[in-house]
C-alpha cells in the first residue's frame, strides 16, 4: 500500500491549486503565471465573458466619440462650435492608436476578411469621390465614416460586450437626464417648437435626433436591466422609464415603432437556442426584410396611416420621397455622390427643398437615400456588407447570452432607416460597431 500512496500523492501534486503533494518549481511558475495574467477567468461579465481591468482612456474615448457622433449640444453652437462637436471623434483616432502601440496587452492582427464588412460598407461612400457631385463633402464624410467603424472596432478590442453597453448607456442616459433639464429650466432650447408639431428636442438639433438617443437607450437599459442584479436593477428600470418617458415628449413615432421592434426581436431570441449553422440564413432574411420594408412603405405607409386616422402624407415626407427618386433616376447606376445631396448649397437636396414646405436632412428613407446618393451600386454593395457584418457576427459571437440583443440592435437601426436614413448616420453607424463587432473574442475581454 506504500507504493500507491506516493502515487496518489505525485498525482495531487500535478492538479493545478492543490495544497497537498509536492510543489515543482515549474508547478510554483505556473501558479504566479495564472495570479499575474490579465485574463483571469474567475471573474465574469453579466454575459459570461471574461473581464479584467482596462485603461481609463478606453472608457474615456468611448465616451467622447458618442457624444461627438450623436451631435449633442450644437443647439447652443449652431456654428463652429457645433462643427467641433461633430468631428472631435476624429482626434480621438490619435489616442487609441497611441494606446494600441503603448499598452502591455497584444492583440492578434485582423486578418483581412474580420475587417471585409467594414471595407464592402465603406467602399461606394469612399469610392464616390470620383463622381460626386461635391468631392470636398463627399471626402469628409467618408473619412468620418470609416474613422467611426475603425474606432469602433479599436475599442470593442480592449473593452468586452457588457462593458462597451454599460458605457454606452451611462453616457446616453446622462444626455437624456441633461436634455430633461433643458427641457425644464431653458424650454426656448429644449423644446422644437415648428409647423408640425410641439416636442423635446433637449440638447439635440431636433426631436428626432433626442429620440433616436431614447430608442437606442431603451435597448441598452432592457439588456442591462436584465442581466444585472440586485441594486443596479433599479438604477436600469429608471432609465427604461427615463428612456420611455424621453422618446414619447419627443413625438418622434419612429424612434418609438424602432426601439419597440428591437426590443421585441432581442426578448423573443433570448428565450431560444441559436445554432451557429444558421447565421448566412439569418443574416439573408434581416437583409432582405430590410430592402422589401423598405420598397413598401411608400406605398403602404400611407394607406396604413389613413386606417389609422393618422397624416396619410407621414409627416410630408410621400412628397419627399417622389423628388427624391425623381432626381435618383436622372442618375440610376452611381448617384449623386455620398453626402453630396444634402447640407450643401445649390445642390440637389436644395432643388427637392424649394419643392417642399420644410428643409429636409435626409431623403427620410436609407434605401431611398442610398439610390439618391450612391445608386444601385452602392445599395448592392450596403446590402453585401451588411450580410457579411451580421452573418460574421452570429458566428464569432463567444457568448450566447449576445446574440439576441446584437439582432435587436440591428432590427432597431433597420427598422429607423425605413423612415429616417440613420444608418450611416454618426451614432447609429459608430455604435453598430461597438454592438457587433467581436474582434476580441480569441483572448478574452477587458471590463
């Protein structure tokens, strides 16, 4: 029985953490390697990630390219003040990438088809420079939009899935809270006081934008309030009724319509089983939805509308949208040139304007927007791109617990672009990002 004994012990002497039994010095390395390491899986996020500590710097720039992208408090600098707002992110570009070469962790290089959606979303805006009909704008906005998707894809590395959401919804939720007291103490900004309508517009140029914010926190606060336990719960039911309360004074019913569809899509998916397999099935049917909805709502839009007792124009934009394609047919194949259309004097979108009885931003319609802008070129490859986000998305996602939540977002976004042209706008486009990207998922995250 001696002999046995001793082998028992040699055993024990090899399981990791044991006390009894020899101590190697290989066994005692192993031991600090695992104390040391800044992956240590005994602590877990809300979705069962692994989390460890991060730079404050991460957090920081997540922070200020939100609120740069959602184009908070340019209603107290209309001018360059407000220019400021908008392209601060693009500085930021300059601290992560000090941070990337500087920082102790390493990250694995992307190999090029991790970085393909990205590069098919961002070819037609950046290839339309050729034949834009404003190549300066149609270069700043390109140069935006790829800095935001690289930006979002540079932090979703050092910062895992329920640590970019908290950020994210702590700093949305804060310019709710700062909106609400504009609204109060200084209603002369708060409030968007027009033709159409009475409503908050809080910090924001106008009501619309303030409710894309609520919708979007809606989303953030839902997840977070589900996840969490204990004392947070309550913190995150008051921003879902923050939330709540925000988007219905904003009377912006597109912002409403968008968060209740994620919303529902993210709850339902929590209660089922994903199977990888099912990703390039997934992602062709959130595609295809999205370009049929979108063909439809023109035509059905107003006839929904008058069984509802509801403005069977939707708000004067069945007029925009028969100007709009109007001038998208004079150029079918590669449109007008991105950002060419809109916010530039003496352009087409001024020529749809004097057609109007209001300034339109946007085409209020993405797919209309993108024939508008990039032509059927382009909305091939925004619907390639798309697919290849979502489908690379549903397979790389490390943690079933994100899934349902990463395919409200985009049901939410999608579902705003059939009315609002949102997707490439700043906030929408930056946080898509953030939401799907999973480039991290190799090496563990950092909270």
């Amino acid at each position: 029985m001696q002999p046995q004994s001793r082998k028992s012990a040699g055993r024990l002497a090899t399981i990791p953490g044991s006390t009894r039994g020899y101590d190697t010095p290989a066994i005692r390395q192993q031991k600090r390697r695992a104390a040391s390491s800044k992956f240590d899986g005994r602590s877990e996020s809300l979705s069962g990630e692994p989390k460890s500590s991060s730079p404050i710097v991460v957090h920081l720039s997540l922070a200020s390219v939100l609120v740069g992208c959602t184009g908070a408090f340019q209603v107290f600098a209309q001018t360059g003040g407000g220019a400021i707002l908008v392209y601060a992110p693009l500085t930021l570009a300059c601290w992560l990438i000090l941070i990337q070469i500087l920082s102790p962790v390493r990250f694995p290089k992307e190999s090029w088809h991790e970085l393909l959606p990205l590069f098919v979303l961002c070819l037609a805006p950046t290839l339309s420079v050729l034949w834009s009909s404003y190549q300066q704008k149609t270069v700043n906005d390109a140069v935006t939009l790829i800095v935001f998707g690289l930006l979002g894809i540079t932090i979703s590395k050092y910062l895992n899935f329920d640590a970019r959401l908290r950020t994210a919804a702590l700093v949305l939720g804060g310019l709710l809270v700062i909106s609400v007291l504009v609204v109060i103490l200084a209603p002369i900004y708060g409030i968007d006081n027009d033709t159409r309508s009475i409503a908050w517009r809080g910090v924001f140029l106008n009501k619309n934008s303030l409710g894309r914010v609520a919708a979007i926190e809606l989303l953030l606060s839902a997840y977070l309030f589900i996840k969490a336990s204990g004392f947070l719960r309550m913190a995150w039911l008051l921003s879902i009724l923050l939330s709540v309360l925000v988007v219905l004074n904003s009377d912006s019913q597109t912002a409403l319509v968008a968060a209740l569809a994620g919303l529902v899509v993210a709850l339902i998916l929590e209660r089922r089983t994903y199977r990888r397999n099912l990703a390039s099935r997934f992602a062709t049917i959130l595609v295809a939805s999205y370009i049929l909805l979108s063909n439809l709502i023109p035509l059905a839009g107003p006839i929904i509308a008058g069984y509802l007792s509801r403005d069977t124009t939707l708000t004067g934009r069945t007029f925009l949208w028969t100007f709009a394609n109007q001038f998208a047919d004079q150029k079918p194949i590669l449109g007008w040139g991105f950002g060419a259309v809109w916010q530039t004097a003496g352009g087409v979108g001024d020529a749809i304007s004097q057609q109007l009885t209001f300034v339109p931003g946007s085409a209020h319609n993405g797919l209309i927007d993108l024939r508008l802008q990039l032509g059927l070129l382009g909305i091939g490859l925004f619907a390639l791109g798309l697919w290849l986000l979502v489908r690379r998305m549903l397979k790389s996602t490390s943690a079933a617990a994100q899934y349902p939540w990463k395919i409200g977002y985009v049901v939410l976004i999608l579902t705003m672009d059939l009315a609002e042209s949102t997707f490439y706008f700043g906030l929408t486009w930056f946080l898509a990002w953030i939401f799907l990207s999973d480039y991290r998922s190799k090496i563990g995250g950092l909270s």
